[in-house]
C-alpha cells in the first residue's frame, strides 16, 4: 500500500500541533448566546487559549476561570466552582449557560463537577437567584487524553445532550459547522440560502467577524441560543459537516431521537461541496438550484485556470485539525497535486475506519504517509534528515517556522492563523472556498518562483 495510515513511535512531543481538550470546549461555549463558561483548572488554562482564539479571531470575548491554587490542587477545588458561578451570575445578569469546563488538574484530583452542578441546582440557584434561568453544564476535558479537537467534540454533545428536548417537529435542518471560521458560516448561510434551507447553525460564530461602531467597542459571542439547542430534538435531520468536531452530537440525536442523521463529508474542495449539496437536499427534499450549478461552474472555471499548469505533481504537507486536513489533501488530490505528508495531531483510533482515508489508501499512486499522534518534528525531521522535498505546506500559524527555515511557501489555513490578515473572514468550504483556497495557492507558488527567480515563471506570459 503506498499510502501508509502510521502513529508517532517517538516518545515525547516536539513543538506540537494541537493544544489541549478545554481549549475545543472553549471554542464551543463561545458559539452560545448568552453564555460564559468557566474553566475549572489554573488561570492559564483560560488566559493562553483565550489569547490564541483571541489572536486567531481579532475580537474580544469572555471566558471564567475557577483559578484553582495551590490549596485547591491539594485539597479539592469544588468550591471554587461554586464562588465562580455565584460571581458571574451576580457580574453578568444576562448569562443563562454556564459551561463547567474541567481540565487535566481537576480531573486528576477527582473534583466532582457533576455532583457541584447538582448541589448549585438545588440551593444556589433557587435560594439567590429565583426564577431566573441558569444552566450549569458539566463538561468533563482532562487534557491527558485527545485533543482540542475531542473536547471540542465532546463540548458539542455535551452542549446539545443538555438542552435536546422533544416537542413538535420544527422543519428545520441541524448543521453542525465544526471547528471553522466565521467567513466560513457566512459561506455555508449563502448555501442554505440558494437552497431555501430553514437552518439552525450551530455554535455559530459568524459574528466574531464584529464591526466597531461609533457607540463603542464590541464583545463578540455567538449567536446560537437555547432555544437553537432546545429544537435539535425537533428537527427534519442533521448534518454535521466534520466526522470529529460534532459527529458525537449527531450521533446522539440520531440514535435518542431518531433523527435522520449524516456525518460528513467536509465540503472543501468541487466534489465534496457536491456530497454536501446533495447531502442536504437528501434531508429536506428541496431541489439544488441553478444559481448554485453556476457557482459551481464559475469555481470549476477558476480551477482549471491553475490546476494542470501549475499544480500538477506539486508536493504538500498539511497539517491541522483531521476533518480539515483529510478534506486540504482530498482537494490537493483532485487539484492533480500530491500530498506527501498528512500530521494528525492526536492519537483517535478511529482513523483506520476513516472512508476518506481508506479511499486515499485505494487511490493513491505515490508514496503518501498519514501520521497521527505527530508533531511539527515528524514534519520538519523529514525535511531535514530523510530528503523530502515539497513544494507547499498547508497549515496553521504555528507551525511557520518550518516554512521560514526550510525555504518552503505556506498557505495558512486552520486554527490558529494570526500571523496573516482577515483569514477569519475567508472560507475554506464551499465553491467560494475552493476558489479561495486554490487562488491562495496559486498565488503563493507564483510569489515563491519569483523569489526563487523561476525563469520559466519570469518569463511567463500567463
Ligand atoms: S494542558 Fe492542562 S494545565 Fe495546560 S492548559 Fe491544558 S488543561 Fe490547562
């Protein structure tokens, strides 16, 4: 098989991809309105996750933190919780969720957050603020066990498992988005707009694209609101976009509500935005418009323009969030390029039953490894001492130093991007982010050849 599914046999990590499982949550309690969530742990556990979502996201937004020390570390932290809620709830008299986010040390000093939410229900809650609405979240993410991408998986169940309540069917279509941006939603609304789609996003983050107005500064927060959550259980089907970052919550409503349900594909690139398309007119019987036919073929069009000429036998490595790579080296496949190295940032089993890379396991003709568990050294190791030459690397911000010191161009892309502007606000999904993505490429291939005085490319007339 030349295309070879592998995990990190090194111990210990170098520089790596992914950081931890309350970051996910955190990234999710963001998308609900009227919500703050509080981290359980040491402050740095919310200050250095809220500065990267922060750098990422170029807005200002708010997370709480239990601010475990030392005497909590030892002798158990509940009541921390218990001070955190009641001192948000009096400073914020418009949060309704508060999100319980443990990590690795309130997990490992056993702190009972489920059994804290049950005591806060029974006499905070009733006893100082009657007839107001609160809901407390328990949301278990020891960072010793997967990623950011699993606690945000989790934190999507955890989220809708709470809320889901059977009414009467609502019409309406559950999307689940995924770790994306907010250029990204607009995107996907467009989508279910051609389509006359009535949608519940959810963990919508479309306004962390938030404009600065004359009455003052803005905090940005989602627009996904209880009663969005509530109506999950109501809905004519659900779509979740990534297999890892919500395909938990789908599966829940699924199997208790019997909710038509499909995972996936992640629709980057022509074919996948097809699967998605049909996808959704699978769920809710409406027809695909000839208004997105022509989207289709305007992005086809820009496509062609680069593909054979300059993208064929192009080497790549990807690195980032699984959904989002599997669907970078999907689109890289079918842009006659060749993805040399897909670096999977955790060590989720389920990879080997993943279609996608079963299908790239079939198909490829080149040598192709999918490392998972890795970090940035598995990547640059391979540069520096075992010849593997490329052409482009596709990636999140951090792992740029590869990139400056090996001479390879880049296109950022994932979380998080804060060393080039307004990412955020471009999709990666879609037509529209085919034609995005691939333009970036492009451009930053031609940028390259020019540096590296190509003379085929300076004396291009193209
Ligand atoms: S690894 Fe543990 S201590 Fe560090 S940020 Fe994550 S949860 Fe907090």
């Amino acid at each position: 098989m030349l295309c070879e599914l592998k995990e990190r046999e090194r111990a210990g990590i170098i520089n790596p991809i992914f950081t931890c499982q309350p970051c996910g949550a955190q990234f999710v309690s963001i998308g609900v309105k009227d919500c703050i969530g509080i981290v359980h742990g040491g402050q740095g556990c919310v200050m250095f996750v809220r500065l990267l979502i922060s750098q990422h996201l170029k807005e200002s937004f708010e997370i709480a933190s239990s601010s475990v020390h030392e005497s909590g570390a030892v002798f158990g932290a509940c009541g921390r919780v218990e001070e955190a809620v009641d001192v948000l709830l009096m400073r914020y008299p418009d949060v309704k969720v508060v999100p319980i986010i443990s990590t690795c040390l309130t997990e490992v000093i056993g702190d009972d957050i489920d059994g804290v939410v049950r005591k806060l229900n029974e006499g905070l809650l009733p006893e100082k603020y009657p007839g107001r609405e609160v809901h407390l979240i328990p949301i278990h993410t020891p960072s010793f066990v997967g990623s950011m991408v699993t606690g945000y998986d989790i934190a999507v169940r955890d989220f809708v498992s709470h809320f889901a309540t059977k009414t009467e069917p609502n019409g309406k279509l559950n999307l689940i988005t995924g770790w994306v941006n907010p250029g990204d939603v607009t995107a996907l609304k467009h989508l279910l707009a051609e389509m006359d789609i009535d949608a519940t996003v959810l963990f919508e983050i479309e306004s962390f694209d938030s404009p600065l107005m004359p009455d003052g500064n803005h905090v940005s927060h989602g627009n996904t609101t209880i009663e969005d959550l509530i109506g999950t259980a109501n809905a004519l089907g659900t779509l979740a976009l990534n297999r890892y970052e919500g395909g938990k919550a789908a599966e829940y409503l699924a199997n208790e509500f019997d909710i038509p349900t499909i995972i996936g594909p992640t629709p980057i690139g022509i074919r996948n935005t097809d699967t998605f398309l049909h996808n959704l007119r699978t769920l809710t019987g409406k027809p695909i418009p000839h208004a997105l036919v022509r989207e289709r073929g305007l992005a086809i069009d820009a496509l062609t323009d680069l593909t054979h000429m300059f993208f064929a036998d192009k080497r790549v490595a990807i690195y980032g969030n699984p959904d989002l790579v599997i669907g970078l080296a999907q689109f890289c496949l079918d842009l006659e390029m060749k993805p040399m190295v897909l670096l999977l940032g955790d060590d989720n089993p389920n990879y080997k039953n993943d279609p996608r890379i079963k299908e790239m396991q079939d198909n490829v003709d080149f040598p192709m490894e999918i490392i998972a568990n890795a970090d940035f050294w598995e990547l640059e190791d391979r540069i520096k001492n075992r010849g593997l030459e490329l052409d482009l690397i596709l990636g999140h911000s951090k792992g740029r130093f590869i990139s400056i010191d090996y001479g390879i161009p880049m296109v950022r892309v994932g979380f998080p991007t804060y060393d080039r502007a307004g990412l955020y606000r471009h999709p990666v999904v879609g037509y529209a982010g085919a034609t995005w993505l691939a333009e970036q490429m492009a451009n930053t291939l031609f940028t390259d050849m020019e540096h590296k005085k190509v003379r085929e490319w300076s004396l291009n007339v193209w």
